[in-house]
C-alpha cells in the first residue's frame, strides 16, 4: 500500500499540542494544514497507531484527495476519479457530510449528493455491481470545500476520540477528556512533584495525567471503525494494541489527587478511574476548596473550576475565584495551571506568567499559568517552616511512605513538551503571595511602636482598663488598627492603596499579625485579624468566617460578650468607653431608649445606672439576642427586672415614627451606622441624609429636658443645628474620645436637650 495522507482533526488552539503528539508517534513530517487539521503521512499502522494514541485529536481522517472545483460538473469529474473502491468494499455504508466556506459551490446538501452520485457510479464499476446496499462496514465521507478547494476525506474514528470508553456516566459540564489531556501536556510535570485538582468533577483531569504517566494509551479500550475495514491488514490493530499495552509503564509510585465538595462527584470520578484501568494511581476526595493545602513542595495544581456559562446552582462564582489566591498561597513552591472562562487575572489582582486559548466545548475559554518557583536539588520534599504552608507531617523524604502505600504525586509530561522547564527563566517567587523587599523594614517599625505604646499604657489593666486601643494607623504604612481584649489581640486593617497583589497583601497581613502576637506575647490562636474596606453600593459587611470565637470581657464593672473571629466588629465598640459612662451617669430613674442598639452596651450601662426601663431597638436577631445575653450576663433581665429592659426587633426610624408623641422616653442614645442597606428595607438609611428627621422623630417621644447622645462614625458627616428646631446641641466629641484613641476624629458626639 503506498503512503497514506492522514488528518488528525483537533479542537481551536490545540493544534501543536496534537503536532508534536504525532512527532512523538514517529511522524515528524506533522504539519498544521488549516485550522483545527494536522497533516502527516504513514502507512495502515500510522492509521491505527494514531487513533489508538492520540489524545488531544478530536479524529483522524483518511485524506482520499484535495482538488479544485468551481461547478457540479468539475466536482463530480474530480470525484469519480478518485480510488474509492480501494476503501468502500461493495456493501459499505458511506453516507456524505459536507460544509462550504467562500466557495462558487455554496450550497451543501447539493454538494453532498454530487459526491456521493460520483462515488455510487465509481463502486458500481469498480466492484462490478448493479447495486451497493450500504449494510457493511461504516466509511464516512466527508467533503469540505474552502475557498473552491475540496478535500474529500474518510472517517477512520467514528465516535471522536475523545470518548476514550471509561467516562460511562457524566457529571454536570464535563471537560472534555482532550482538553484535560492538553491542559496535563502544557504543564511542566517531574514524577516527582504533587498533582492536585481541586474541582475534580468526573475526574477528567486526574485519570488523563495517570494516563500519560502510565503511558497508557487512551484509545486501547475501545474500537474504532476502520478496524472493520477490509482494505487493511487484519492483523494492524492487533499488533498496534499488543505493543501498546507493552510500553505500558507500572502503576504510579505516587498517587494523584482529585478533590470535590460532592460525594456524588467524588464517587463517580473513583468509578471512572477504576473503569480507565488507573484506579490505584488516583485518590478522590470530598473535599470543599478552600481546605486545600499539602505539605508537599514544587507540585502542580491543575483545574478546570466552575464558570459562570455552566451548571453552578447553589455555587457562589464570584467569592469562589476571590479566594483562590489566599488559598493558593498556601503553596508558596507550587505552580498553577487554571482554565476557565472568567477573566481570573482581574478577579486574582495579578498576570498570569503565560495564558493560552482554548475551547472547552462551545466556550471560550483562557488557560492560565502561574509558574512557581525551580525546585531545589532536593526534588520533592516536605514544607518545614514555611508561612502559609501546611505543617509538615512525620514522613519519610522518599515518595511512598513507612507503609509503602502511596502519595499523592503527579506524572511525567511527554517527551515532546513544547518547551522544557529548565528552558523557562528561573523563578524565585511564589506564584501566589510573598513579600515585597519592604516588609521586613515595615514590620521592624511596626514592632517598635507595639513596644513604645504597650510600655506607655502598661498600667491601664490594673486601673480597670482591661480592653483598649494600642495602635491606630500610627505608620501610614502600616494602616491597621490593633486592640487588645483582656490578653487577646484584634487587629482590623484601614483599606490604603499599595502595590501588592491580594496574595501578597494578604501574606503581609500574616507578617503584621505575626509580629503584633511576637511583641505582646500573644499566641497566634488568640490573635484575629480582619480588613475593613469602604463599603459602596449595596455592600454590606457580613460573617468573616463561622469560627465562633467568643469571650467575655469587662468594661467599667460589667461584663460584655464579644466575638473576636466572625465579626468586623466585636461587639464592643471601645472608642465610647467614656460615653458609656456618661450615659451611665445620666440614667438613674430613666426610661433610656437605645436605638440601632447592636449589642446592648449602653443599655447595659443604662441599667447598672439605675435606668427605670431600657428599650433597646434594633433590626438584627441576632444582635438583639447578644443584647439580651449581656444584659442577663450583669444580672438584668432576671428576676423582677425582665418586664423593666424590652428588645425591640424594628428599623430606628420607623420605631420613632411609629410611636405617637408624648413622654415615652426621658433619655436616648442613638449611634447609627453611616449607612445601611438592609434586604428588610424598602430605603437605605444614610447618617448625613436622615439624620435630622431621625432626631426630631426621637425628640418628638421625649418630655422637656429629655436629652439624647448622638454619635456617628462618619467623618465628613455636618450636623445642622438649623435643621433641628427646639434641640440644643452640644459638641462633646473631644470629651468622648478616650486616650488610647490618638485619632481624634473617630467619632462625633453630641449632648441634645429637647427644649
């Protein structure tokens, strides 16, 4: 048989991918003919060896011949002319496809029957037949025409190859087994270093690399239909499957890891591995994403995560593709090779060392690839005291542990990389996080003045002062602000621009909260640290994270509950410690009314006052309840005081203007929020807007003499006295602000009489 002209057909952009397959394959003629087609030459067992190996092609097609055709007469004359008997025995069944693109012979479905009368008349003579009952063997035709040029080719595949046989169930938006296949070859694997997918799936990315590793060939379990053809030599798939489970290599001595938050999925990518024949070489896990880590160094995560054109009910895109660079800062020697359809480079805050586009079905999509660092010499082996790494467990160096089980570890990139590692400039940094040359210096100033505030205010606990403010912004480059709690630190950051990418900034938040717990004696576990940012829109500032760390502190004789991890604020606001006790010395025998009460602070000091009755208003459940528990932490709400102290689920303003004037109220404190946007209101609430129809609403509820403490956190905020008619108010902020707090715009008080 002379030499046959093949096509393997490939997916936009995967083109070389399949062009040094075939290199590889012993074909390095490869060339790239058109978009999406790759051109060699071979014989029956190039035919077979390429379906049979290839992994990134979609199918391979017999070209039969190319010609130029401008009319139906050309087209036929060309056709009939080609040797179609030497691959359609006489009852082959080989219906025509077509497609056109600018070309005099635009229309299809008549080229299609062109061709195939041109056929039909060919066999007639050449098998010597009256009739061709097509119920033999499948030989599709197909005839492409481009710019007047017809290619005229066979199907040898049949279903594409990307169906290697073990995906018998699919999960929701599956990739593509050649797209898993290529994202594996454009990486830089050792099979000494970690491979992890994190959004596993059905386990396309996982069971492709233990294919490659193993070097197994992804066609070996299946059938293809030029196998029924008997134009070719029987014993060509025979031979091609025998030599191709003999390059098979051994099992894996390291396992691959897939994770997923379903079991379902978890369970089914364990199927088709088991089906793929490499279920010894991967581990599936239910695992949710953010609780990736290893301990392991220089290894791969590769992944193709939720996107938002797929199925992604009851998944959160958006804060998903926000965590990725804490999470994968985590793994400061590993490098990470994402697919996905959302701009990732925007949503991480930093450029991808390469990127590549590739289609994943019908979406476009970019393969992004943040390079870690070289490896050492050492190859693989255990974090040992690395910020933002795992701990490292009690194992031996070498890949499989005491037991001789395996762990987890990734493969082996073909021979044929476009580029090798060693090829790349080396990389130093971590793909995600580290610290800028800075931070040392910034961290050594920070320290000193930890050390000159602590000394100053060293007596304060002893003076009752248990809970205060130690640092506020001091070093603009430094913009956080640091509080103690009874031998706890809280440390909440200033939003201030800076030249880090989120990871980095958020390693260099770890440094500052390392270095405040190293000043103060303070162990990590009772350090917090959370970042306060401008809210705009309908932001709003929810649960940092569900730890639930929760203690009691005292303030002026009383104790109060505060959340130290989950909250941005604790629940004990500090800078109005001294109007807390202002109130507290204005509340014998008053009906004092908290509104936006939060967590009942100054209902508390109201009551250990000796408050006639304490009506705390706010919109939150669960702050109304904290109230309720610091109230009865003091000794309130027991007893004959539970009818004296009521908690109101209601919004402040239509609280007040819901209450028909008259004396219900002798003493108020209102400290709203500088905005709110509640879902259970129609309006958002803003301080500088309403603040004067809020005033005069409570003032309306109080008898003559009624004073109320109005507060507010809003720096540019303007009180108008004229805006509030028959108030008297006082400017008390400076006498409010206690000394811990050198900020003296933290907030804004005033002393209101109604007249």
């Amino acid at each position: 048989m002379e030499p046959l002209q093949l096509i393997a057909t490939a997916t936009a952009g995967l083109e070389a991918c399949v062009k040094h397959e075939l290199a590889d394959l012993g074909y390095p003629d490869a060339r790239v003919c058109s978009p999406g087609r790759i051109l060699f030459t071979g014989d029956a067992r190039a035919l077979a060896r390429a379906n049979l190996w290839l992994r990134t092609a979609e199918r391979v097609l017999l070209l039969v011949g190319t010609f130029e055709a401008r009319d139906f007469g050309e087209l036929f004359d060309r056709t009939n002319a080609l040797p179609w008997e030497q691959w359609i025995p006489a009852d082959g069944a080989f219906p025509v496809s077509g497609r056109s693109h600018k070309s005099q012979l635009s229309s299809v479905p008549a080229c299609q029957k062109i061709v195939k009368k041109a056929i039909v008349e060919k066999l007639r003579a050449a098998h010597r037949v009256g009739t061709l009952p097509e119920t033999g063997p499948a030989v599709p035709v197909e005839v492409a025409i481009l710019e007047d040029t017809v290619r005229l080719t066979i199907d040898t595949s049949g279903p594409g190859l990307h169906k290697r046989g073990y995906r018998a169930a699919a999960g929701p938006a599956p990739l593509k087994e050649t797209i898993a296949a290529a994202m594996i070859q454009l990486s830089f694997w050792r099979p000494d270093r970690p491979l992890i997918d994190p959004f596993c799936g059905s386990g396309t990315i996982p069971i492709e690399a233990a294919l490659i590793g193993r070097n197994l060939a992804p066609g070996l379990n299946r059938r293809f239909l030029a196998e029924d053809w008997p134009a070719l030599a029987p014993g060509v798939w025979a031979e091609e499957r025998a030599r191709a489970r003999e390059l098979a290599k051994p099992a894996l001595p390291l396992k691959i890891i897939g994770s997923d938050v379903s079991e379902q999925a978890a369970s089914l990518s364990a199927y088709h591995a088991g089906l793929a024949g490499v279920g010894d070489d991967v581990e599936f896990q239910v695992r949710p994403f953010e609780e990736l880590r290893s301990p392991l160094r220089y290894g791969y995560i590769l992944c193709n995560p939720p996107y938002g054109e797929r199925f992604n009910e009851g998944i959160d895109i958006h804060g998903l593709y926000r965590s990725m660079s804490d999470v994968f800062r985590r793994l400061p020697t590993w490098s990470f090779y994402i697919l996905t359809s959302e701009n990732l480079e925007a949503v991480l805050g930093q450029q991808a060392s390469r990127r590549r586009k590739l289609y994943n079905g019908p979406i476009e999509c970019t393969f992004y690839q943040f390079h870690g660092p070289r490896p050492d010499k050492k190859g693989t082996g255990y974090f040992s005291d690395t910020s933002g790494s795992a701990p490292a467990p009690e194992a031996p160096s070498d890949p499989t542990d005491a037991g001789g089980e395996k762990v987890a570890c990734p493969l082996f990139p073909p021979a044929w990389q476009g580029e090798a590692e060693d090829d790349l400039a080396p990389a130093v940094a971590p793909a995600f996080g580290g610290l800028k040359p800075n931070a040392a210096a910034q961290a050594e100033a920070f320290a000193n003045r930890l050390k000159k505030t602590a000394r100053h205010l060293r007596r304060w606990p002893a003076r009752g002062v248990t809970c205060y403010r130690l640092y506020d912004r001091d070093i603009p480059e430094v913009p956080l602000a640091v509080d103690i709690y009874e031998g706890r630190l809280h440390l909440a950051e200033y939003e201030r621009p800076h030249a880090r990418t989120p990871a980095e900034h958020a390693n260099w938040l770890d440094l500052m909260a390392e270095t405040a717990g190293e000043v103060l004696g303070v162990t990590r576990e009772r350090t917090f640290l959370k970042r306060r940012e401008r809210q705009k829109g309908p932001a709003q500032y929810g649960k940092f994270s569900q730890t639930g760390y929760v203690a009691t502190v005292h303030e002026g004789g009383l104790a109060f509950e505060v959340n130290l991890s989950d909250y941005l604020d604790t629940g004990l606001f500090l800078d109005h410690r001294l109007t807390r006790e202002m109130v507290r010395k204005e509340s014998a025998g008053k009906r004092m009314l908290n509104l936006f009460g939060y967590t009942g602070s100054f209902s508390v000091y109201a009551a250990s006052g000796g408050a006639a009755s304490t009506t705390t208003v706010d919109l939150s459940n669960t702050y109304l309840d904290w109230a309720q528990r610091n109230m009865a932490a003091n000794g309130f709400c027991q007893g004959n005081s539970v009818d004296k102290h009521t908690f109101v689920r209601s919004d402040a303003m239509a609280f007040v203007r819901d209450h028909k004037g008259g004396a219900w109220y002798d003493l108020a404190v209102i400290d709203p929020p500088t905005f709110s946007n509640s879902k259970m209101l129609d309006d958002i609430f803003d301080v500088q807007r309403d603040y004067a129809p809020l005033l005069l609403a409570a003032a309306a509820l109080m008898p003559p003499g009624g004073v109320i403490y109005f507060s507010t956190n809003f720096r540019r905020f303007k009180l108008d006295e004229s805006a509030l008619p028959g108030l008297a108010c006082q400017d008390i902020s400076q006498k409010t602000i206690p000394d811990d707090f050198r900020n003296g715009r933290i907030h804004y008080c005033w002393r209101i009489v109604v007249g």
